[in-house]
C-alpha cells in the first residue's frame, strides 16, 4: 500500500493518521501489539525513521505504549478522543509544549523528510546502476 504523492502532509502524519484511525475504530484494540516500524516501512513503502516518526507521534498522545524488547501496544484504557488530536498539547495534558520539545519536534521531522528524500533517490540511482551493468557470460 503505498502513500497519496500527491499529499502536503509529511508521510509519517499520514501514517500516524492511518493508525489513529484504526485504535478509535477498534481495529486496533487497547492492549493489542501495534505494527513495528519495519512492518510499516513494508506496508506504506516509507523508510524506517517515517515509521518511526509515526509511532513516535502516537505515543506523545498516549494511543500506543512501547514495551522495550517487546513492541508497541495500544493503550488501555484508550484516552479520551481529542478534537486536536496530533496535537503535541493532546500529550501533556492541554499544556502548551516547551519550546525545546516544538524545535526538536520540528527538527526530527525535518530530518526525517531529508531521509525519505535520500532513500528515494538512492533507490533510483540502484536501478540506473543495475541497468548499466555488463550481462554476466
């Protein structure tokens, strides 16, 4: 399953979205392990920091609870839906977030974006580099 290209919202978000809808349909229950981030790099064909990103995001708003060692897993009890959900003040309570937590936020995502950029085009150039090479004898 691939992502919309032709989308203005970062590809984790998009992936955060999908998930978040899952749990609060119930597709995803509360205690149930959530798809690593290697699954989600299979899945959506995004590279492993977006899943990353996205699970992260989730996390900060209290839908998933990673176990070291053991995965992901949906809250339980599930917090209360938000309106503003994505929201980085849906995890702290309604408090606004401290400015070192929005210019790291914003930093993981830039990076984040970089890296998806490289990925795409180291994978164009493996396949201009295996069309080039000689036909084995």
């Amino acid at each position: 399953m691939k992502l919309p290209k032709d989308s203005d919202t970062p590809p984790y978000r998009l992936v955060a979205e999908e998930l978040r809808r899952q749990i609060r349909s119930g597709r995803l229950k509360p205690g149930e392990r959530v798809p690593s981030s290697r699954d989600l790099e299979a899945t959506y064909e995004i590279a492993n920091m977006t899943a990353r990103s996205a699970l992260r995001m989730l996390r900060d708003e209290g839908l998933i609870n990673t176990m070291p060692g053991r995965g992901n897993f949906v809250a339980d009890p599930l917090p209360e839906a938000d309106p503003k959900a994505g929201a980085p003040e849906a995890a702290s309570g309604g408090q606004m977030p401290t400015s070192e937590y929005v210019q790291l936020s914003e930093r993981l995502d830039a990076i984040s974006a970089r890296l998806d950029t490289l990925f795409q085009v180291f994978g164009q150039l493996g396949g201009v580099t295996e069309a080039k090479k000689p036909p084995k004898k």
